[in-house]
C-alpha cells in the first residue's frame, strides 16, 4: 500500500515523479504530494484526491528540480486530508519524507517529540520519521555520515518502512531506507529512481537492484552508496512491464482483464505441458520429483482471492492427488503456533507477492526451516524472491483492484500443481495426459463464458438497489461462490456472503426474503440434485434466485428467477466458468450503481501493511 518514487539525474523530477506515481496508483489513491529540491529549499505540493488531481494542481506551478520525491497514498494513519498527504517535512522544511509501511510505536516517538515542543501538523506516523531525520540529520557533514545518521534514527522505529528522505543540506541526493516495504534503485541512463515497484521504473530502466531489508543508501546523479556495502546489491534485469498498454477498446481495466483470462490462462500454462508427456514440468518449484514423493500435506497461505484460489486446489489435490491440503489466512498464520511437520509443503499464494501478511507468514515457515514455495504473477516481487522457488503466473500486469484474471491464472497453475502431485502419487500416465489436456481446453471454455455479458447485464441492473445478496455454492463450487460475493462487495459495496450451499439452512437462511437475491452456483456436476434442493428452500420463502448452470438446462430455469448459463466442462474444472458470470455480475452492479470500479474506495491493489 502507498507508492512511493523518487528521481535524482539530469532530467526535470517533476514529469518523472508524476509518471511514476500514475503507475503506482493501484497501491493506494486516497491523495498524492511530491517534494523537490529547489533553490531556495525544499518545495512540496501535497493534496488529498488522485495524481490527476495533483497533476491538474501542479501545471500552473513553478515547482522544478532535479532531485525529488513523491507519494500515492493508503490512509493508515489520519484520514484523507491535505495535511495527511505526504511527503511530510519537520518544522524548519530541512528534510521531506515519504513512507510506505506502519510505524507501531509513532504515539511514543510523537509524545516524546511534543514534550521537547515540536507541534505536529498532522494525525500521520510518517510525520513523526520527518521530525526525527531532521534532528538525526543536523549535525551531519557528508552523505556517508547521513546514512550512518539515517541508520540510528530508523532503529528507534517499530514497523515497517519503505523511506525517501530529501535533506536540504544535500539537494542532490536521495537517501532511502527499508524494513518491510518494497523498495527497489532503477539505474537509469539520464538518473537514479528509487520506488515501491518495478512498474514505476520501467519506462526508464530495466536495470534495478533490490534493496534489502536493513538497508540504507544514498543516491545522487553520480551513483549510490549503501551503508552495508557488505551485502550483495548486484544489478538484476527486470522484465518489461507493459503498463501504457492502456486500456484499448475497454472502458475499465476490470473488464479489460476479466477479457484477457484466456490469454492469462494460456500463458499461464505455457512451457509446463510438454507434448505427449503426461506430468507438466515445474522446474521452478525447485523441488526434485524423489522430494515431492515424501511430501504428506501441503498448506496454502494467502488472504483474499488468492486465498479463495488456494480452497479450489484443496478440493483438487486431495481428490485427484490424495494429498491432504490445508488452507490459511496468511494474517492468521502467521502468528500460529501451528505445528507443521518436516515433509509438508507450504505454498505462498499472491498476485502482486508484497502482500505483507503472506510475506510474513512465508518468512516465518522459512524461519522454522520449512519447505516454502510461491505462486506469485509479479517478477521479482518480495514473495517472489524470498521463496525457495515457485512458479509464476505470467498474466502480465494486473491494474483493476479486484482481482480477476489472477484467480483464474492461480487456478490454472494450481491445477499444473494437482497433476503434478497426482502423477508422483501414483495416479496413471493415461489420466495424466486426460487431465492436462482438459486443462488446456479451458481458455476456449472462459472465452465463451465471457459471451454472456450483455444477459448479465440486465441482471445486474435488475438488483442494483438490493442490500445483500447470498451467494451458494458446493464442491469446488464453493470457494467460488466466496469469490463471487467478494467480488460484489468489493466493487459495487452491496453486502453479499458466500456460503456451502448447504450450510445456509443453518443460519443464512433467515437473511432469506424477496429482497435478498441469491446466486446459487449450481452446474451439471455429481451434486446437481442436492444443490438444487437448497434452491427448492430459498424460493420457499420467497427468495429471488439467479441460476449459474450449465449450458442447455432448461430444468433450472424453470425453478430460478434468472439464469446465467455457462459452459459444460467436467466437475473439476467448474471453478474456471463459473467465476466468470459472477466476475461480471458485479462489474456490471458497480457500474450500475455508479462505482469507481478499477479504484474502489478504502482498498488498494497491493496491502503491504499489516
Ligand atoms: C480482491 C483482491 C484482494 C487480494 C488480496 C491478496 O479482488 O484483489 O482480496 O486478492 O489482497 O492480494 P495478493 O494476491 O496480491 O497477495
């Protein structure tokens, strides 16, 4: 959450900083500010709203530098206001700050501060770093002795950071420092940019270096200096990310993405099903097939949608591979003292792999000396790189904030994972061929599904003013029918709640009336009958029902108020169609209902705080 970029090189920072913050926008939007260096001191334009908004506010400005800062932000701390925006400055304006992260113990630092007299200017943790690097920053003559200076006063600090300082004393350098918080140095032909990703670099660079946890540095246009210099920060190349694709012929990047899903599941397949070969090749799993066999259980980590892709995989693996599976909010996980035995395998699951929950969580099976893997879309992200190997999505960049394309991309290299473990366990080569070959089927089956939209439309609209909606679901049906009400909350802010189809009658039921629609997720499968039963007790009492079932059922539409059909593909699969319709049901209701829906309000695309 938040983004932050800095610039230092012979170029004009200010077209740089906001560029770069545009790219970052995903990781929060609540209000955007950028500091530069000019000639008579540091210059900070800060506002709550969008980088457009800033960028609107900025044109008739004179701010202009060579060495910068800026910020989108998450509020944390203090709400969404001008005086929370950053970059935040002490008293005198001798340093700006910007930060991603959470400082726990800022009310401390902040009470100490004020007994010494300093007045706060706003409600943020971030304000009490600037009040600290100032005075850290004083008596300090060189940039080296500001890095040592920098160390000390970061080591008084609880929490995560990822930090830019700007020093008057020093206006043509950048000091940086992180704990927790993604941080990377883009060298660059004209300069150094110092950012929260590697999307806010790439239309300058392809050449970065991962600052570490611990680190401190400095940058100017002549080069860097980390204050560890023990450590290996060597030049990594990063992949082109495409982030001026734009949106094409599309109005949102959500429904730009829920079209690519047949491309992203393609990709997402592509160099592990080798022809004719009836076990898919995960070379990055980094685990050798004799390992793979003493694996007994697996456990999934992961918070949101990736953790609702995880619950499909549980159903898979154990079905089809006989592996037990658990599955475990990485929020939760990470503070269990949950014994996980030598021959388990823990897999991390995250889209943008800076998740700080499912980092921790990865970090402290790691630190236990467990087997830990990632499944992660964004290259050399945080998960990425700490993991001992992994595979990644390869959907390309994901800028919607609800997840769309992800899940079904998990889903595709959970279900290379299943036939992986199915093979090793014993399941036969014949089988192997059929399942893989099933699964390279799908993006056909998703491209159809996709056809529906202008029927889900309707529906949508049709129940845009309802207050909840219930979404049922059985098998690997259910974990969608958790993503599709997800899904709505996020995007359209209409209460939902996804259940097993049978568990409603023991308690849901009662939310049941003929203002409370229910999507009850029920394809051909072996569970037809019984989930159609439960559909049989909502319309008992009244309650409006939309039907997402296979292709060609005439019976369901005899019983339900809607019907959204999708494609016949065998039970296993289901979860690939079947997310489809609810992805779109609750576009179309945001959209309804007049919703941001790439920028939901309170969310961002990547939480990095606790
Ligand atoms: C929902 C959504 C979130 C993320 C969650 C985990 O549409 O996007 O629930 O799935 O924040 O994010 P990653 O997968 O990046 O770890």
């Amino acid at each position: 959450m938040c983004g932050i970029v800095g610039y230092v090189g012979s170029k004009e920072a200010r077209s740089i900083l906001l560029e770069g913050l545009q790219t970052l926008e995903y990781r929060g939007y609540d209000s955007a500010g950028v500091a530069v260096i000019q000639a008579g001191g540091i210059e900070v334009k800060k506002r709550a709203g969008r980088v457009a908004d800033l960028a609107k506010e900025l044109e008739g400005s004179t701010l202009s530098g060579t060495c910068g800062i800026s910020h989108t932000r998450w509020a944390t701390h203090g709400g969404v206001t001008n005086a929370n925006a950053h970059p935040h400055t002490d008293e005198a304006r001798e340093v700006a700050v910007v930060h991603n992260g959470v400082i726990e113990n800022h009310a401390a630092l902040r009470t100490t501060l004020e007994k010494e007299g300093v007045e706060f200017a706003s409600e943020t943790d971030t304000e009490v770093i600037a009040m600290l690097a100032a005075r850290a920053l004083r008596k300090v003559r060189t940039a080296k002795e500001a890095t040592v200076a920098i160390s000390k006063m970061v080591s008084k600090l609880t929490g995560t950071y990822g930090l830019l300082i700007l020093s008057k004393k020093f206006p043509d350098t950048i000091f940086a420092a992180r704990l927790g918080s993604p941080l990377l140095l883009g060298i660059a032909k004209h300069g150094y940019l110092v950012a929260s990703d590697a999307t806010a670099v790439s239309a300058h660079t392809d050449q970065v270096i991962y600052i570490e946890d611990g680190d401190v540095l400095a940058v100017n246009p002549k080069g860097y200096q980390f204050l560890k210099t023990e450590r290996n920060h060597s030049v990594e190349q990063i992949e082109k990310v495409e982030m001026s694709e734009g949106l094409g012929k599309f109005t949102h990047y959500m429904q730009k993405e829920m079209y690519e899903q047949p491309a992203s599941i393609t990709s997402a397949l592509r160099g592990h099903i080798l022809k004719n070969e009836a076990i898919p090749r995960l070379s990055g799993m980094n685990i050798t097939d004799e390992q793979a066999g003493q694996i007994d259980r697996i456990i999934f980590t992961a918070c949101g949608t990736s953790y609702h892709a995880a619950l499909v995989a549980e159903y898979w693996l154990e079905e089809i591979a006989g592996l037990p599976v658990e599955v475990e909010y990485a929020s939760e996980l990470r503070y269990r003292k949950s014994p996980v035995g030598d021959n388990t395998l823990v897999v991390a699951i995250s889209q943008s792999g800076e998740t700080a929950d499912t980092l921790a969580a990865l970090r402290e099976l790691k630190r236990q000396g467990k087997l830990v893997r990632a499944l992660v879309n964004v290259v050399g992200s945080s998960i990425a790189r700490e993991a001992g190997g992994g595979l990644y999505l390869h959907a390309g960049p994901e800028i919607g904030v609800a997840s769309t394309k992800a899940f079904t991309s998990q889903l595709a290299v959970l279900f290379l994972l299943t036939t992986y473990f199915a093979r090793i366990r014993g399941v036969s080569k014949a089988k192997g061929k059929e399942l893989l070959k099933e699964l390279q089927n799908i993006p056909v089956h998703v491209k159809k599904a996709l056809t529906y939209e202008h029927e889900i439309e309707t529906i949508a609209e049709r129940y845009q003013d309802v207050h909840t909606m219930l979404y049922l679901g059985r098998g690997t049906n259910y974990p969608v029918a958790l993503e599709g009400a997800l899904k709505l909350k996020e995007v359209s802010y209409i209460h939902a709640e996804g259940y097993p189809a049978a568990e409603m009658k023991h308690g849901p039921i009662a939310l049941v009336d003929k203002e409370t629609p229910s999507v009850i997720i029920n394809p051909r499968s072996a569970l037809y009958d019984k989930v159609m039963s439960n559909l049989e007790e909502i319309k008992a009492r009244n309650g409006p029902v939309i039907a997402i079932a296979t292709e060609g059922d005439r019976a369901i539409a005899k019983k339900a108020d809607q019907v959204i059909y999708v494609p016949d593909v065998p039970d296993i699969f289901q979860p690939f169609v079947t997310v489809i319709p609810l992805q779109l049901l609750s576009y179309h209701a945001a959209l309804a209902r007049g919703c941001d829906v790439d920028k939901p309000r309170n969310l961002a695309k990547s939480v990095t705080v606790e």
